[in-house]
C-alpha cells in the first residue's frame, strides 16, 4: 500500500512535470516565433533603411555633380569677372586721363564762351535786319504773285475767247467746204453735159468764176470772224 501510494504520488510529479514541460515548450515555440517575427521585421526595416539610404546616396552623388558643375561654372564666371574688373580698371584710368583733359578743354571753352557770347548778339542784330529785308521783299513779291495771277486769269479769258472763235471758224470752214464741194460736183456734171454738146456751152467759164468767187465770199467773212 505504501508503494502503491508512493508510486501514485510519483505519476503525480511526472504528470506535473509533464504539463509543465508541454508548457515550456508553447513558450519556447511562442518564443521562437516572436523572435523569428522581430527578425523579419528587422530585416525588413533594414531592407527599407538600406534603400532609403541608397536613394539618399544617390539624390547626395546628383546633387554633388550639380555641385561640382557650379563650381565649374562659378570658376570660370570668377575668371571672366576678374577680366572684366581688370577691363573696368583700365576704362577708368582712361577717363580720368580724359576727365583732366575735359578738365582743360572745358578752361578754353569758358575763355571763348564770351567771345561767342559777342558773336551771338551781333549776330542777332545782323538776323532782325535780314528779317525786315526779308520782310519787305515778301511783300513785293505778293503783290508781284498778285499781279502775276490776274494776267494769268486774263489769259485764261482770252484763250476762252479765242477758243471759242476758233470752233466756230471751224464749223463755218466745214460748212463752207461743203458747200463748195456741190458747187464743184454740179459744175463738174454742167460741164459733162456741155461736152456731150457739139457746141460747149459759152457761160461754163462764167459759172467756174462764179464758184470761185462765191468761195471767196464764203471765206473771208469766216475770216474776218476768226481774227481777235
């Protein structure tokens, strides 16, 4: 009974120390797996800290070369400067040397400002003659202009006139020729039927005379009209 007893107390221990080794044992695995999580997680942090610092790098290598160009660029803006201030330095020793040279040209010019001065007022004097010179052969050359366009218009009038008096000379002229020309052609059929007589008529030479007559009356009245 006593072994029964202590064998009984001793499966108790083992039960005891079994279920506490199952317990350790889910607190190992709990243990194992936190461990596992927190080193994926460091890697990953480590994974993302790693790219983030590469693309810090690599913004830093970008921003070194745009650095490094600017130096570039500012070097040789410092040359052309130091150039440009050593031009500048010479363009001022020049005009220093030419301000004392304006310094003296401008002594001269206030000597003969007054001999100018006196130039300008005879010259205004010798201005207001010529003016009133000026003045006057204007005027006479208005009245000259004035005179001019009057017999310019009275030429104009007379052309009118004897325009006119021309066309209508020219008219009658036309009339007169016409009708000289029908004295002419019935002068010239008389006398074709005075050749078909045997006998030419006696007055044929006192009708030719006559024509040529009436062509002198017909003319000189037109004449006489045409003349201014």
């Amino acid at each position: 009974a006593s072994l029964q007893e202590e064998l009984k107390k001793v499966r108790a221990e083992l039960e005891r120390w079994r279920k506490a080794a199952s317990e350790y044992e889910k607190e190992i695995t709990h243990l194992q797996n936190s461990f596992q999580l927190r080193c994926q997680q460091c890697e990953d942090q480590q994974r993302e800290e790693t790219t983030r610092l590469q693309g810090e790098l690599e913004k830093l290598r970008k921003e070194w070369n745009v650095l490094e160009t600017e130096c570039h660029s500012l070097k040789k803006e410092n040359v052309l400067l130091s150039s440009e201030l050593q031009r500048q330095e010479k363009e001022l020793h020049n005009s220093q040397k030419q301000s004392l040279e304006l310094t003296s040209d401008l002594s001269i010019l206030q000597m003969t400002r007054k001999e100018l001065e006196n130039q300008v007022g005879s010259l205004k004097e010798q201005h207001l003659r010529d003016s009133a010179d000026l003045k006057t052969l204007l005027s006479k050359a208005e009245n000259q202009a004035k005179d001019v366009q009057k017999e310019y218009e009275k030429t104009q009038t007379v052309l009118s006139e004897l325009k006119l008096k021309f066309e209508m000379t020219e008219q009658e002229k036309q009339s007169i020729t016409d009708e000289l020309k029908q004295c002419k052609d019935h002068l010239k059929l008389l006398q074709e039927k005075g050749n078909n007589r045997k006998k030419p008529w006696p007055w044929m030479p006192m009708l030719a005379a006559l024509v040529a007559v009436t062509a002198i009356v017909l003319y000189v009245p037109g004449l006489a009209r045409a003349s201014p």
